[in-house]
C-alpha cells in the first residue's frame, strides 16, 4: 500500500508520488511571530508533523522547511493597517526584532514541549528581502504587475484560472468585507507585492527597492522562500485551511505568474478548531496556548494525544473535558508500555504487524485509525510482550507521544505526602486527607483513588509514571 494525500487543488486523494524516487521536499507555513501561537495554530502544526513522520516512515529524506513571518504580515483582510509584528511592538514598546524574537523563542519551545520535529531549516521573511524582490522584479518582467499611491500589486486579471484553489470563480472572490476596499486597484482580488514607506525613516521594518523605500507584502515571501530552498517544482505545500482562500490562492497565482507553472505539486490543509463549539476569538477569550494548558495542569502531549483523535482534514472541538480525558488516556497508553520490555528494532516484526500499523497512515494521515490500533496493540495478548513493545515504538514513531520515555524519580516529600494521605483516608479523616491531596497537588502531582490502591502521576510533564501505593 502506497501513501495517500487528499490534494486540496485537485480535490482528489491522490498517490503521494515524489519528484525524486527518494526525496520528499515540503513547504510548510509557519507562524507570524507578534504573540503566542495556540492551540488552533498547533493543531496545523501537529497536522505537519504528523505528515513528515510518515513520510519518514516510508523511508524518504524530507526536505521539510518552514517560514517565520517577521514582517509584511498586515492587520487588514485587503493590504490595509499595520504590519501584524509592527503594531504588537508599539503596543508592548519593544523594536520589531525584539517582538520577533521573543515570539519566536516562544514558538519553538512550545514545539518541543509538543515533540514537534523541526524543519531542516526555518526561514525568517526578514532576512530573505532581496530573494522576495527579485521574485517581484521577475513577475514585473513577464507583466503581472502594476503601480498605484501605496504600493505594488498582482494583477490577478492575467491568471485566467485565478482561485482555483478554493473551488470559486472569480466572481465569488471578493474583498475582505470588514475594511474599506481600495479603490485604486484594478480588480478587488489584486494583492500587494511591496508596500510603500508612507514616511520613509518611520517604520520599524523598511527596506530600498527599486520601487522606493517599502517593505513586502505576505504572500511573496512564502513564493520567494520557497523555490529558493526547494526549487520552483516541489512536493507538497502544506498549511491551515484558513490560508486556503486569501494566502495560498495568491502565493499559487504569484507561482504561476513568475514559472508559468505552480511550484507545488501537492496542496494540503489540516482544518481548525473550535472551542466549545466556538470559533476561536480574542474577543471570546478561548484563544488557548501551550501555556494555558499547562497552567491548569495538563502534559503539553495530552494536548497532542487529543488531536490525535480527529483526521486532520475534519474541523476538531476543544474543551477543557476532552484534554482531560486525554491526559488520563495517555496515563494509561503509558502506564501498558512501562510494563513492557525496553523495544529494540521495528525490523523485528511480523510483516503483518507492520502493515497493519502502517497502513493507517497510509490511508490520507489517518491518525485516529493508528491510534485505535495503537490501543488494540496494547490489548492484544496473543502477541509476545517483545512483540508489543516493538509494534507500539513503531506506531509511536508516528504518533510522537514518547510512549517509551524512561519514568521519573517522584520526590520522597511528595511520596511522604502521599502515605500520610492515605493514611488519613483510611482513618476517615477526610478534610485532612483532602488538604494533603491539595498540597500534593500544589507540587504537580495528581492522586487517583483505584480499586487497586493510589495512582500517582506527574502533572505536566511527557514523562507521567503513576506508581500504587497499597
């Protein structure tokens, strides 16, 4: 069985067939780095790793790269306002860089909590200004582009397919409905490409170009990073499904302008979040992050246990009862595997076994399919415990739950509080036995009564180990 990919441009599940035999290059859109990303943002994120995990699996070397977006990233749905970096600068009073930094740092701690695999390089939009005008000099050169009062733009006119990628037509493109439309521009859908310094010297971020003083607009930058580090034909393009109708259409339009042909032969999109059943919003407060998780108590990897539990291409509900009942479904995932021997090599199992794991990824990233065989792997006492161990390392390479993670020493003070609480339960002292539950807690730990005894697991952690004490 082949690896199979849904192409959002053809609509289609497609046979992942690479350009080289042996090689899968990958794009994929990063973060715009002016506040913490969260949780929506990392389901995207997760979705990505999940996908160069596979492709791993299926035993390509992934070129995978990724864009930071440092600047050009404006507030308004049709070029208008400020730069997204620019303004979150202004407001905290630190320079752009130093925003961008800070946010940046942030990003990739809250990946390693959530055991995302890097790409082999990051890009920064900031420090590839001279690749995203030549980009807009070669599309200036073939006549896609035209000049008005504020800057640069795409004339969407000459692509004659222009949205195709969202299934419209040009008609039922239109601008963004919330800011005034530009009157000057030709057609409504033409974006910009380089925006003009209103008053050159001002702006935290601005560069020379032979159009004057100005900075990029969002969209070159992916188009000009890009085809850079992969060449203007590669694999996969991957990304939000938000992105689909306003960044990607016009990146695959500017693609098109400047080759003559789109760059990316895959176009694919994990779908977002909601919130109890809401779309997430500042003004709804349920933009969670990493560090809102982690603040009630949750392991950052419940958090990705739990997108592990919808296909990526179908929108997924958070509440804080789902995280929940993942941390305790990772508690127990983990608790089988500690029982099992330490795994050695994957090339130990059956041929059967192997499939019957890996044909769940296989099939479009179904990651809830590889879960599901996950825990019936675990369940299965036919199988050798060696044989378990390698088959569940095998899934876990996919997974990214760290399933086999050595267990942690607990503190002795907390080991203490945990016997003079069930000591105080067991003389029905309860408001005693409750106040050291409570300090047990105060020090991230979590007790729960089972019919077996006391189970003790560390909170927030990728490492939980939940001993019985009798």
């Amino acid at each position: 069985m082949a690896l199979t990919l849904y192409n959002t441009l053809s609509r289609t599940l497609e046979v992942f067939t690479p350009i080289s035999p042996s090689r899968a290059s990958l794009y994929a859109c990063g973060p715009t780095v002016y506040s913490p990303a969260h949780i929506g943002n990392f389901r995207t994120y997760l979705f990505v790793d999940f996908l160069v995990r596979a492709l791993r699996n299926e035993g390509y070397d992934v070129e995978y790269i990724q864009n930071i977006t440092d600047v050009g990233h404006l507030v308004g749905d049709n070029d208008s306002g400020e730069d997204k970096v620019g303004k979150a600068a202004r407001e905290e009073k630190m320079s752009a860089e130093e925003i961008a930094k800070h946010y940046s740092t942030l990003f990739f701690e809250d990946s390693r909590k959530l055991r995302i695999i890097p790409p082999r390089v990051w890009v920064k939009a900031s420090e590839h200004i001279a690749d995203q005008i030549a980009f807009i000099q070669r599309l200036e050169e073939r006549g896609f582009v035209y000049s008005i009062s504020d800057g640069l733009y795409f004339d969407t006119s000459k692509i004659s397919d222009y949205g195709k990628l969202t299934g419209e037509d040009r008609a039922q493109l239109k601008e963004g409905a919330r800011v005034e439309v530009n009157k000057e521009k030709r057609s409504p859908t033409d974006f910009a490409l380089w925006k003009f310094s209103k008053e050159p010297g001002t702006r935290a971020m601005e560069w020379e170009s032979p159009w004057g003083v100005g900075f990029p607009g969002w969209h070159i930058e992916c188009s000009a990073m890009s085809t850079r580090y992969l060449g203007e034909r590669f694999d996969i393009h991957a990304g939000g499904s938000d992105l689909i109708p306003t960044h990607h259409t016009n990146e695959l339009a500017q693609n098109e302008g400047c080759f003559g042909h789109d760059a990316a032969r895959y176009w694919v999109h994990g779908e977002f979040f909601l919130v109890d059943g809401h779309k997430m919003s500042k003004s709804l407060g349920n933009t969670y992050t990493i560090a809102d998780i982690e603040e009630r108590g949750f392991d950052p990897l419940a958090f990705r246990y739990l997108v592990l539990n919808a296909h990526y291409r179908q929108k997924q509900n958070f509440t804080w009862g789902s995280l929940e009942a993942a941390q305790h479904a990772l508690e127990r995932l983990r608790m089988s595997t500690h029982a099992l021997p330490r795994p050695k090599d994957a090339t130990t199992l059956t041929p059967d076994l192997k499939e019957s794991v890996t044909s769940t990824w296989q099939n479009d990233l179904n990651m809830p399919l590889l879960l599901a065989r996950t825990w019936e792997i675990v369940k299965d006492e036919t199988l050798s415990p060696e044989l378990r161990a390698e088959a569940l390392n095998y899934a876990d390479s996919v997974l990214g739950l760290d399933l086999f993670a050595p267990p942690e020493a607990i503190p002795d003070e907390v080991l203490a509080l945990t016997r003079r609480r069930n000591e105080a339960r067991d003389l029905g002292n309860f408001e005693e036995s409750d106040r050291l539950r409570d300090e047990i807690r105060s020090l991230g730990y979590e007790l729960k009564d089972t019919k077996s005894g006391i189970e003790l697991t560390r909170r927030g952690s990728s490492t939980d180990y939940p001993p019985s004490f009798h």
